[in-house]
C-alpha cells in the first residue's frame, strides 16, 4: 500500500545474448552520496539471472508515450520474446557499460551491483550509479534538465497514471509567505475538525479495515 511509485523499465544484458527489459515497480533512490539505487527482482524472473551474473542494469524512467511499452514488459518475458524489437524500441550504448539502455527513455541511469540481499520473494540489488544520460532536448538555455517537462508517469495501486498539478516546491512550507498561509488554513480547518471527548477518534478506528493483499508484482 506504499503508492504512489515510479514504475521503471529495467535493461539488462548478457554477452552473446539480446538484450532485455523488466518493468520494475519496486525501485528507490537508497543513498545520495555515494548515488544509489535499489531494484527488487524475483528470482524467477528471466532478467534476475542476468543482473545477478554481469552485476549491471539500467534504469530507464518511463514516460507517458512509454506507458505501453512499460506494461508489457512487465507481463512478458525477455525468455520468449525479444522486448527492444517487440516494442520498436532503440537499444543505446553508452560509455558506461555494455547494457544498452532504451534510447526513447528521457533518463537512464547505469548501475553496478555493490550489494544484493535475498529478502524473501524479492531480491533487492542495490546499484551504485556510475552514469546518467539524459535526452539533450529537456536541457534548458542554463543547462538545467527540465525533468518536469519529460512526462513522466507513476503508478498506483496496479494502475498507470501522468502527474498531476504542482502542489509546491522543496521547503515551501517554511517560506515566510507559505507559512502564514499554512498557519491560517491550518487553525481554520483544526475548529472544525476537533474531535469531542475522543468521539472522532473512535469513529475513525472503526472506520479502519484491516487488509491483507497479495502483491501483484
Ligand atoms: C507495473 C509493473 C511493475 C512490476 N514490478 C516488478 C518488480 O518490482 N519486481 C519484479 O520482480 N517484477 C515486477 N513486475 C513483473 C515483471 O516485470 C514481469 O514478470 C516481466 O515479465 C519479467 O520479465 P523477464 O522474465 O523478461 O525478466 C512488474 C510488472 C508490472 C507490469
């Protein structure tokens, strides 16, 4: 129940063989500095051998014309079918590593394996970041990459979905402005939100259902 998240394509290569794409729901950012990563891989999937032998991957970030390439990457295996000709996609070659990343992918991030932890259905690997590389048309006259213009989807609850609206920016909470509207907004809605003698309080608990659910990834 941990949603929204980003839901990646995954390339992976062995020598002598194609190359392959695993959609990966569970992925995060898992240090700053040194950069990196983690993806969970269920043994059973046809990439997992191939990132636990070459000890590399590469993320690419999904975005809305991506979408359907995404999923069915996801629910077909790089054992029957070839993913990058299946889907039209362009393998890239970076100077990073031999595993091409997706061309059409505004972002691709090359990892190498520092560590994998066998966790129970899941193998997480954690890839430190050794490159990234960006397509040149969301870099702005400053050189910033304007990620926010690549379309980038997420998903939720085993549904796709595009960003919705700026809601803010990092600290805005704390800007002098924001946090007298915030303080305002925040003692309004508090009086009438009140719980009386606790009674809210055991309403929303009963409220409460306990959910157990299988993942379905
Ligand atoms: C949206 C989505 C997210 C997924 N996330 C994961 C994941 O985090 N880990 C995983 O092992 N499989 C995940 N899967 C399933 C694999 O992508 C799927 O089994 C795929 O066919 C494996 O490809 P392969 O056999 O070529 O490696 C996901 C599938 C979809 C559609």
């Amino acid at each position: 129940m941990l949603y929204p998240v980003p839901a990646v394509m995954v390339s992976c290569k062995r020598p002598r063989e194609r190359s392959n794409i695993i959609t990966v729901a569970w992925a995060g950012t898992v240090c700053s500095d040194p950069a990196m990563v983690s993806i969970s891989v269920r043994p059973q999937r046809y990439s997992h051998d191939i990132i636990e032998e070459t000890g590399e991957f590469v993320i690419n970030l999904v975005t809305e014309k991506l979408t359907r390439s995404c999923d069915w990457c996801g629910v077909r295996s790089g054992r029957e079918y070839d993913k990058f000709r299946e889907m039209k996609l362009t393998e890239y070659v970076s100077e990073f590593m031999d595993t091409p990343a997706i061309a059409e992918s505004p972002v691709n991030i090359y990892c190498k394996v520092v560590k994998t932890d066998h966790l129970g259905s899941h193998d997480m690997f954690i890839g430190k970041v050794i490159g990234v590389t960006v397509d040149d048309s969301f870099m702005d006259d400053k050189g910033k990459f304007a990620l926010e213009k690549c379309g980038l989807i997420t998903y939720s609850h085993g549904e796709y979905y595009t960003l919705g609206k700026k809601l803010g920016k990092f600290g805005y909470s704390v800007r002098k402005s924001a946090v007298k509207s915030a303080n305002k907004k925040n003692s309004e809605s508090k009086s009438k939100k009140e719980p009386k003698n606790g009674q809210n309080k055991k309403k929303i608990s009963e409220k409460r259902k306990v959910k157990q659910r299988k993942g379905h990834v």
